[in-house]
C-alpha cells in the first residue's frame, strides 16, 4: 500500500502538537501530562498543522505567500503532493480543489465576529470590578475518516488589527502507530520521547483535501497561498 508516516513527539508538547482529553463531543479538550496519564479513546492529538514555510538562505521557492515572503510547501501541501505523485490523488481532483477555492469569496475571519457582554459590577477581595465575557468563535468539522476533525477558533492578531482564523487537526491517539507498527497506546502511558506515526494513505487522504479547501476558506490571505500551493503543485504534475 502506498503510505506515508508523519512522526509525532508525544511525550511532550511542541507548541504546534499536544495532547488532550474530550469527555464528550460537547467538551472543549484539555491537555494532559501523556507520561502521567493512561491513554484512553478519549484522548486525541492537537495539531495546529501547516501548509506552508519561509525558506532559508538558498532554499528552493516554491511560490510567493500574500505576505510578499518567499516560501515552500509544507506538512499538508507535502501530503497533497504525496498523493499526486502516488495516485492516492487525481489530478483531476486538485484541479477541482483550485476551482472550489478560487470561486470562493465567504471567509470565516469577515464572518464570525468576536462578541463581548456588557460590563456587570463584581467585588472581588473587597475590590471593586468590572466584568464581562468575552466570546471567541469556534467551528468544527468532521470528516467521514476514523473520528477525525478540525477545530478553528477565531481570535484576535497578535501584532496587527483584526481577527486570525486557527485551525487545529484533531487526531484520536488511538489511530496513531508505534514504531513497530502497532496502535499500541490505549490503556498505558506514553514513555519519555516516545513517537507516534498517522499512516495518510487511500483510507484518509481524503482529509486532508477537504482540510486544505477549509484553508481556504479561512481568510483572503490563506486563499492567496492555497491556490499559489495548488499552481505549484499542479505545475509539477505530468
């Protein structure tokens, strides 16, 4: 079978990878220590996955971000190449994703809206507050393969006006390999700089077409960069 194997840290958190618990699909998920805690079908990974990358001095480019910096393909622009070059993937398909994305102009950062309550007065320690909630958008889609799904949560940019639309993977443990090749990781605890391995083969590259249109999807921005990725793939295409 055509496969190929992404490497996950489990022991610890990577800033983009970490490991939480949902109780019920209802829950917002919350990390756990993987060395302290004994795996369950409850647990899943959090993966804020990429498609792109800035190079370094005398890398490659594969195409021109909206930001104007010079980048290559990555994480799941990598996957999608992967499934071009192995027919997992027509070309017909990433053709069809091209034509879905272009003819979008709906964007999840101009749409879902931050909201916050009006201010109530609370006393806290004999100190005098006011208070209110703050609201941050969450969507969630699942897609048809092993109970996987993504979550995007729109917040504010950190270093300029407006609002970012972040997209996380969500992966069960369960579904992930051990080295040996076994989905060993229900009922114990993760050992110290232990990895896991999501096989993306015909069984699920289907995810990850859908996850690249719901980049898309995200803002004018990430529609710039999904269909520079797209030209660059295709381009390489026979």
């Amino acid at each position: 079978m055509k496969s190929l194997n992404y490497e996950f840290p489990l022991s610890k958190a990577t800033g983009k990878i970490r490991i939480k618990e949902r109780l019920a699909f209802s829950d917002y998920g919350q990390p756990v220590a993987p060395t302290k805690t004994i795996i369950t079908p409850k647990h899943y990974i959090e993966w804020q996955i990429g498609y792109d990358r800035v190079i370094e001095k005398d890398e490659i480019v594969h195409f021109i971000g909206a930001n104007g910096k010079e980048k290559q393909i990555y994480e799941l622009s990598e996957f999608l190449e992967f499934g071009l070059k192995t027919n997992l993937i027509s070309k017909k398909e990433l053709e069809n994703l091209r034509l879905k994305i272009e003819n979008n102009n709906i964007f999840i950062d101009e749409k879902e809206k931050i909201t916050r309550e009006h201010f109530i007065s609370e006393k806290i320690g004999e100190i005098e507050f006011l208070k209110s909630r703050v609201s941050y958008p969450l969507l969630v889609h699942k897609f048809e393969s092993k109970d996987m799904l993504c979550e995007i949560i729109v917040r504010e940019k950190q270093r300029a006006v407006g609002t970012m639309p972040m997209l996380y993977f969500c992966i069960p443990v369960a579904n992930l390999q051990d080295e040996k090749g076994k989905f060993s990781f229900i009922g114990r605890q993760i050992q110290s700089k232990e990895n896991g391995y999501l096989q993306i083969n015909s069984s699920n590259i289907a995810v990850f077409v859908k996850m690249f249109q719901i980049f898309g999807l995200l803002s004018k921005t990430h529609k710039h960069d999904c269909l520079e990725i797209l030209n660059y793939i295709l381009g390489g295409a026979k």
